[in-house]
C-alpha cells in the first residue's frame, strides 16, 4: 500500500476522467514537469494503484442493448469445487465480470446481450447448464454511473 | 453511425488490450497505424468510443472493503428516485451508482477502510439517505473477472 499525495491524488483525477491525457499535458495542467508527472504515474502503476484502462463503448450502438446482473447461488457447494464454476463462467463470452461475493448469493455476473431474446438464450443455454448453479436472480440494468470515490 | 469489420477488429483488440498504443493496436488488428488512427478519431466522433478511463485499485491504496449494497426503495413517493440518487452520489464513499428493473431498484457499490470503517459510513451515510425500503448486501470477496468484453 502506497500514500499519495495531493498532487498524486490529482494526476489520478484527471486519469480516471481521461486516461489518453499524456504525462505532459497532466504535467502542464498541474505545474510539474513531464518526466515529474510521468514519475508519479509510473510509480501508481508500479504500485497497482493504477490497475489498468476500462474502454468505455456506447454498447447499444455496437447492437448490445441489454445488460443483466445475475446473483447466482451455487447448489452443489463442496461437490463441485468454485473453481470449476468460475473457469466455466470466465469463458462465456457474453459474462462481462465475474465475482465471488458473501451473502445472499455466491457470485455476482455481468452479462451482455443484443436484446431480451438474447438473453434468454444465454440464460438457458450457457448460464443454467454452468457446474454447480443453483438458484438464479436477474436484474435488468436501466443505468449506469461511476463516481470519482474518496479522491478529493 | 455504420460500422464495419475493421473498426469491430479494432474495438475487440482495444477492449482485450486497453493499454497499448495505437502503432501496436494496429499491428493487431491488422492495418496501418494512419487507418487505425483514423477509425478510432471516427469511432470517437460517432459516439461509439465514449472515452478511455484509468481504473483505480482501491485495495492498493488501503480500501479493503467493496460492498455492493441493493436497495428497494418506497415507490409510493414518485421523488423516490431523484432524491435518493441525488444524495447517494454525495456520498464520497460510492464509486458506483447503477439503477435496474428487477426486484432491486438500486445498486451502491460503497468501500470502506476496514470493516470499523465500513460500519461508520453505513451507518451515517447508508442508512440516512431518503426512501430506502429495503437493503440488502453482498459482500465482495474477489473479482475473477472485468473485462467489458463484448461478442463483436
């Protein structure tokens, strides 16, 4: 775990906001260097703090219109292992993410379609007849907004 | 906005690689660095390629817990919605705000320090926004997978 500082704090604002911005433009618009504010970024990255680049796609013009958030109960828990589930459920195309979660469900998954048909296909073709699947809960996402979190 | 093969081809290696330059994005995809430098300014300019985003790890800078906290709220009040929205994202906590048509009506992803952490900021901040009914909550022990991958 890395402390940053207020200057970190704002290169990570403007790289959450526009992750094309170069060193030196980051660098211009906050009074360092390029190779200060290109440090600072390696040095995020190093640290993971900085965990990668999220492409964001209008998926609805790309013929993707539906995303459904599954809560997936496992029902055969100790008999097949979660780790024959999570390798099945990674290699479906359409589960955007896959996660491991406590509480009323096992695992949380991501799904895209082109449209409710669609989905229903992926539904009982690919989700039902995963190892291990038991109870089933979907939800069918309306909107979507990421917030800056605790940055300021 | 009409798209064809090569700007699928260009989206699914930018989507699988999200990092790499475009001279090396091209290099995958097949075509020269000057077409694809010029599918993406038309992918940008269409609306499809909304932006790029640098994704921060919270775990690396001491943000244990991710909660993913799902409410139903009172409907029979028609500002339901607006007024719990709009307070959630005041919330510095939140970095994740997702509405749906299913049983749950909104989804908060909330982290926390620590567990003493995440008990302070349920309690003053959760449970005081407005027209909440019920809450559920999944706690996230792992994420297998994010990749924003679409069939294309």
């Amino acid at each position: 775990m890395i402390a940053l500082d207020d200057t970190d704090r704002a290169i990570l604002r403007v790289l959450v906001a526009d992750a094309t911005q170069s060193a030196g433009a980051i660098g211009r618009s906050l009074g360092l260097s390029q190779p200060a504010a290109w440090r600072r970024i390696r040095r995020m990255e190093e640290a993971g703090v900085i965990a990668g680049r999220r492409i964001d796609l209008d998926t609805a013009a790309l013929g993707f219109g539906v995303t459904v958030f599954l809560g997936v109960k496992l029902a055969t828990k100790g008999r097949v292992s979660l780790e024959d589930f999570e390798r099945a459920a990674t290699a479906i195309p359409e589960v955007q993410t896959v996660q491991h979660v406590l509480g009323m469900y096992d695992y949380r998954l991501r799904v895209t379609a082109r449209d409710l048909a669609d989905f229903e296909r992926v539904l009982r073709r690919r989700i039902m007849t995963l190892p291990g699947v038991g109870n089933v809960e979907a939800n069918v996402l309306l909107s979507e907004e990421r917030r800056p979190g605790p940055l300021g | 906005m009409l798209i064809d093969d090569t700007d699928r081809r260009i989206l699914r290696h930018l989507l699988s690689e999200p990092g790499l330059a475009t001279a090396d994005l091209a290099e995958r995809a097949g075509v020269t660095a000057a077409t694809c430098w010029r599918r993406l300014e038309r992918l940008v300019e269409g609306g499809i390629l909304r932006g790029q985003h640098a994704v921060v790890d919270w775990r690396a800078l001491g943000w244990a817990v991710e909660v993913s906290l799902r409410f139903t709220l009172d409907k029979t009040n028609p500002r339901a919605f607006d007024e719990f929205l709009d307070a959630a994202r005041n919330v510095p906590e939140v970095i994740e705000i997702q509405t749906f048509l299913g049983r749950v009506d909104v989804r908060l992803n909330v982290i926390a320090r620590d567990m003493g952490h995440y008990q302070e900021v349920y309690r003053d901040r959760i449970l005081t926004l407005p027209h909440i009914a019920d809450i559920e909550s999944l706690m996230l022990v792992s994420t297998i997978k994010d990749s924003g991958s679409l069939p294309l």
